[in-house]
C-alpha cells in the first residue's frame, strides 16, 4: 500500500516566520491531500493536488506537487498563531485513503 | 448543513465490554472510512465502505466490526477482543470513489475519543 513520510515531524517557528513541510510518496500520486487538524478534532481539507507541477495556494498556504508526482510540500507564509496544529498528507490508495504522520506547528506569538 | 456528526464524543469501556462508536453522514456520499489516531501518529486505516452492505478490512480491523445498512450511516464496534482501544476515532465520508482519478476529498467527523476504564 502506499506509504507516505512526512517531515519535520514538529516545527516551532516564531510568528511571522516561513515554513515547509514536506510529504514524500512510495508509489506515484494520483491524488494529494493536505489536511490540518486542531488537537481534538477532526480533519479540515485544505488542497487538493492531481497534476505534476501543480500549485495551489489559500490565503497565506501554497501546497506544490513535484513533476513525478511522489513529493508534496506545504509552504506557509508569515505564519501567524491561528495556523498552528496539525498537517496531514493523504493519497489515495485504491479506493481508500492513507496518511502520513503529520507534522505538528507550533507558531509562538 | 451537510455534514458527518459522531457521537458521543467522549466514550469509556470497561474490560470485556463492546461499544459501539455512531458515525452519520447527510452528504450523500458513498464510501464511509473508520480511522484510528493515537498520539503524535498519523491515522490509521479500520475499515471503509463503498455502498451499502458492503465493507472491506483496513490495516488495523483486528478487534473491530462494522455495519452498513444504510447509505447515511457507518457504526463501528469496538469488541473486547480489541485489548488497546484507547485512542482518538475518526469516521471520514467521500464521493464516488470508484475513480482513481476522482479529486473529491474525504470529509471528516470530529472525532471520539475512547477510554479504558
């Protein structure tokens, strides 16, 4: 099944500060999903990436799939304390869905 | 508002006991999914469906039993075979998955949290 490995599994940054995190595939993507997750609750689909060189951005969050379509990254500018939680990746897998570890943000005020 | 509502939130297990975990969707969605997150790791796959009666094991469906009686509605029970429950469960619902192409996400309940007493 598709494996998926996330990096770094937890970042501090000061507010105000860039970051990347990054979502590396197994097998090739057909389908990349960002989520963030708040401690104690459930998923919030942010993006959706399909093609290779694709690039989708919200608000201060740009998610980028490579051109083979097995690396993602989620690049967040000038992070304030409300993006702070975690960042999952997904992929479809068949016809299920797997994740990767997350990567839990900090962002101190 | 369209959405997938888990109940109850918090929910406690005594030895040997079974609970079931309710978890319904008013999308109109096909395939429903059951994850299981513990701490500081990712979710992990027990079981999802991709039409009524019909359901297929996950990575970890050891100790857990589904139903799909209805396209709205996924339970999952959590048996006493299971012997670490203790985790955080999250049911996720998706449209027409049959597409490997599809670009229709899952959507996700807010979770329940399961205790050993």
């Amino acid at each position: 099944s598709q494996e998926l490995e996330q990096s770094p599994q937890s970042l501090i940054v000061q507010e105000g500060k860039n970051l990347t995190i990054n979502c590396t595939s197994s097998k090739t993507l057909y389908g990349l999903y960002w989520y963030k997750q708040k401690y104690g609750e459930g998923l919030i689909f942010l993006m959706m990436l399909q093609k290779g060189g694709e690039e989708k951005s919200h608000e201060k969050i740009t998610a980028k799939l490579d051109e083979k379509k097995q690396q993602s990254s989620l690049h967040i500018t000038a992070s304030q304390p409300s993006h702070a939680g975690i960042y999952l990746c997904g992929a479809l897998n068949n016809n299920d869905m797997r994740f990767g570890a997350g990567t839990r943000l900090t962002v101190k005020p | 508002d369209g959405g997938i509502t888990q109940s109850p939130k918090y929910l406690f297990r005594k030895e040997g006991q079974n609970v079931t975990l309710s978890c319904e969707q008013n999308l109109n969605h096909d395939a429903m999914y059951w994850y299981r997150q513990d701490p500081g790791q990712g979710l992990r796959l027990i079981y999802y469906s991709q039409i009524v009666n019909d359901f297929q094991k996950g990575d970890i469906a050891e100790g857990y039993s589904v139903s799909r009686e209805k396209k709205e509605s996924f339970p999952l029970t959590v048996t006493s075979a299971q012997k670490n429950p203790t985790a955080f469960y999250l049911c996720a619902s998706r449209m027409n998955p049959t597409n490997l192409y599809s670009n229709q996400p899952q959507h996700f309940g807010d979770g329940t949290r399961l205790s050993i007493l």
